[in-house]
C-alpha cells in the first residue's frame, strides 16, 4: 500500500447508501480500528471509529462481506469520525 500511487475519484458521485455496519478496516501499520459505517458507496466510506480515528491522509484497507479487500485514504477526520476515499483501481 503505496500512497504515492493513490488516485482520486472525480468529483461526481453516486449516490451513498446509508448503512450502519460493524466490520474492522485495518490502518497502514495492520492494525484493526473497529467502526461503525455510516454510509457506503464504491467510491468510498464515512464512518465512526471505537476509538481514535486514522490519521488525515493515512492508507487503509477494508475487508468487504465478499472477501474482497479494498483501499483508500483518509480524506476527512472530525472527532472519532473520517471518511476514506477507495482507490478507484481493481485490485489484484
């Protein structure tokens, strides 16, 4: 996970399904945050840490239901919650 090879989505989106999910994205050095997500979209997620929150700009990776793993950076953090934005390439 190199962030200097993250690429940003446009700036449409779509349109965010709201969910309140429980599931553990994993933070640059492989350590598990515990969240809440608040909404979804393949683009990316907003949600409330257990704790505290990754850093603005840091690399995580999600673990989808369907065992796909996806990842993103941190593009927003308000108190225990950030957004992420996914890295809009397949991954391998």
């Amino acid at each position: 996970m190199d962030k200097a090879r993250f690429r940003p989505t446009p700036i449409l989106r779509e349109r965010r399904r709201r969910r309140c999910a429980r599931f553990a994205l994993t933070d640059s050095q492989g350590v598990e945050i515990a969240v809440i997500v608040r909404d979804i979209s393949s683009h990316g997620l907003s949600a409330a840490a257990a704790g505290v929150p990754p850093l603005l700009d840091e690399v995580v990776r999600a673990k989808l239901e369907d065992g796909r793993e996806l990842w993103g950076l941190v593009r927003w953090r308000e108190g225990n919650l950030f957004g992420v934005e996914f890295d809009p390439r397949p991954q391998a």
